[in-house]
C-alpha cells in the first residue's frame, strides 16, 4: 500500500510539472489550474481593474490560492466565493477563493470580484482568523444569505473587469 501511495505521489509530481503553465501571474496569486491561470493573465493586460487588484495583491502580505470549490460545504454551488478562513504561513496572510465552471471573460470578472474581496482583507485589516475577517465584513458589506457577504467595492471590480474584457474583445475584431 505504501508503494502505490508513493508511486502515485511521483506521478502526481511528475505530471505536474509535464503540465506546467506558461502563464506568469505575480507570485502572490497562486491558481491552480493552468487554463484559469492563462485566461487571468492574459486578461490582466486587457483590463486595467484587473491588473490593478493583482499587483496591489502583490504588494500585500497576502497570498491568495484560487482553486475549485471543496466538494462539500456552503461554497460547493457558487460560481466563485471567497473564504473567510485565513491561514499564517510566516509573515504571510493565506487567502483562499473558490471558482467553478468553464474558464472564460465572465470567469475572469468572478475571480476579480473575488480579489477584490481578498484585497479588502488584506489593506483594510490585519486579520489573521476568520472571526476578525466576519467582523471586518460586518461593517463593510451586507449579508446576502447565511454563508454570503457582499461589498459594492467588489461588485464594482466584477463589473469594471466584465466591461474592459468587453471592449477590449470588440477592439480586437
């Protein structure tokens, strides 16, 4: 058993790095999957919004990991969430978002809805536990459900990012 464990543990590793992504985002934002990672940063030079709330992440002391929802729990049917878990790993703040579906422009405008909540945590606070992040939300934004908070400041970024994709997508026909 040990033997397949780690067998599967090489190839994970080794295809991982078959896999590699080209696309370069700042080292502050970790996505996990390759095609997202490429639409990001391609999208990043088609949208000022998005590549401001990038770099800003980049100055943080932030790291923020987009990956897929977990496969239970609240965030399991949204099209993008933003955790409100933060992690310490040294000086850094770990941040994690979560989005789903077929990676395109509207996508893109969910992942910066999302950074821009990331980066509410990160200027706007010092908060190291998911309780300083809930009382953070509670004075920014409104509940839109149980597990949901919204900020205008991140509908605004989602926005901004979908009308930017938008005309850059009309200038390039």
């Amino acid at each position: 058993m040990g033997r397949i464990l780690a067998a599967t543990m090489m190839l994970s590793a080794v295809g991982t790095r078959l896999l590699a992504c080209d696309a370069v985002l700042p080292d502050h934002v970790r996505i996990l999957d390759c095609r997202l990672t490429a639409a990001v940063a391609s999208a990043a030079g088609r949208s000022a919004t998005l590549n401001d709330l990038l770099q800003r992440i980049q100055r943080s002391d932030g790291l923020v990991y987009i990956t897929a929802p977990p496969p239970t729990g609240p965030a399991t049917q949204l099209l993008g969430g933003f955790s409100h878990a933060v992690s310490v790993a040294g000086p850094n703040r770990v941040l994690r978002i979560f989005v789903s579906g077929k990676v395109d422009d509207s996508r893109v405008a969910i992942v910066g809805h999302e950074l821009r909540h990331a980066l509410e945590v990160l200027e706007l606070s010092s908060a190291r536990s998911e309780a300083e992040v809930e009382a953070l939300y509670d004075h920014l934004g409104w509940r839109t459900s149980a597990h949901t908070v919204e900020t205008q400041e991140a509908l605004d970024a989602g926005t901004a990012i979908s009308r930017e994709l938008r005309v850059a997508r009309i200038k390039d026909k």
